[in-house]
C-alpha cells in the first residue's frame, strides 16, 4: 500500500497567502484563545490523532509478536478491544469531518471569502480521508479474526501508518486556516 498525502499538502502559496497572519507560536497566548472556537478546534484534533495514534501503536505491538504469542489469550482479547477501539475513532472521525462540512466551512466562507480556496482545500482532503475511512471500516468488521493472519496485519499497520498522516497533514493545515480567523474574528 502506497502512502497518501492530503490534497492540502502542502499549502499551495497562493492559500497561504490568503490565510490571516498569526503565528502558531502566538495561538495560546492571544486574548481570545480561551473563548474562541480555537481551544476547541486544537483539543479535538488533539484527541483525534492520540485516538489514531493508539491504534497505530497497538497494531505496532501485534506486527512485532510471535504467532505463538498473537494466538495467547491476553492478546485475543486485545484484538476485541483494538475493534471497538477502530469502530469509536471512525465514529468519532466521521463526526468531526460531518461537522466542519455542514456547519463549519459554510460558516467560514461566509464570513471570510479569502478562505474560500482553503477551505475547498479541506474539503478535498476530507473527501481523500473518507476513502480511508470507508475501507477501515470494512477491515473493523472483520476484526478480530482477520488480524490473527500475518499478512491481513502488514496491510492494517499501513493503513494505520496512513491514517496518521492523512490526519496530521490535513490537521495542521485546516488549524493554520481556522485558528488564526477564530482568534481575530472572535
Ligand atoms: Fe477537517
Ligand atoms: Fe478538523
């Protein structure tokens, strides 16, 4: 499996151009941080990416097992839990990016015009993310068994491996788009 950049990666000039000038390094020390859509925008991509983050790593520790110790109990029921733990962060996923399409971009391109070829940016990089997500979501109703052949494990290390740089790329770039509007147009 081939890794995958979102389309906002990286930021074409001519949309970082456009974005308002405030530099991350600033975000948390500006007055309207606590009570801007900011805080909440940074602690959801946060836990978002920890939630990948922790799929990537359990999937990690079974890649490097013996088979003899993927077939041990502990680690059978590690596979149920590492299904529920998928099957939330899609959830969660899906969720966010729903959100951001019906209520957040509109609201942004309102509001803020110049964004508009940003934001179609983010839109284009959730349409990529939802691909991923569609076939995760396959491979999660397959779990736990599916996970117990070697070979259906390489392919769900890369796809984990994918998700957290879909997710990271797209994250960063979509709070150097909002953040920035939230923080001056509190
Ligand atoms: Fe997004
Ligand atoms: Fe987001």
């Amino acid at each position: 499996m081939s890794y995958i950049q979102p389309p906002s990666c990286p930021l074409p000039e001519y949309v970082r151009q456009a974005l308002f000038p405030l530099p991350r390094a600033q975000w948390r020390d500006h007055d309207n941080f606590l009570t801007s859509d900011a805080r909440a925008l940074l602690r959801n991509h946060d836990g978002l990416k920890q939630q990948a983050r922790q799929y990537h790593g359990a999937i990690r520790y079974l890649t490097n097992l013996s088979d003899q110790d993927r077939s041990h109990e502990d680690n059978l029921s590690l596979l149920t839990t590492l299904q529920q733990h998928l099957q939330s962060l899609l959830r969660n996923l899906h969720s966010h990016h729903g959100f951001e399409d019906s209520s957040v971009f509109p609201a942004v391109r309102l509001q803020h015009p110049r964004l508009n070829p940003a934001i179609e940016l983010m839109e284009q990089d959730h349409a990529a993310l939802d691909q991923l997500l569609a076939m995760l979501q396959t491979r999660s109703q397959d779990l736990p068994a599916a996970l117990r052949l070697p070979q259906n494990l390489e392919r769900a290390l890369a796809e984990a491996d994918n998700l957290e740089r879909l997710l990271h790329g797209h994250m960063q770039n979509e709070e150097e788009i909002l953040v920035p509007a939230y923080l001056i147009y509190r």
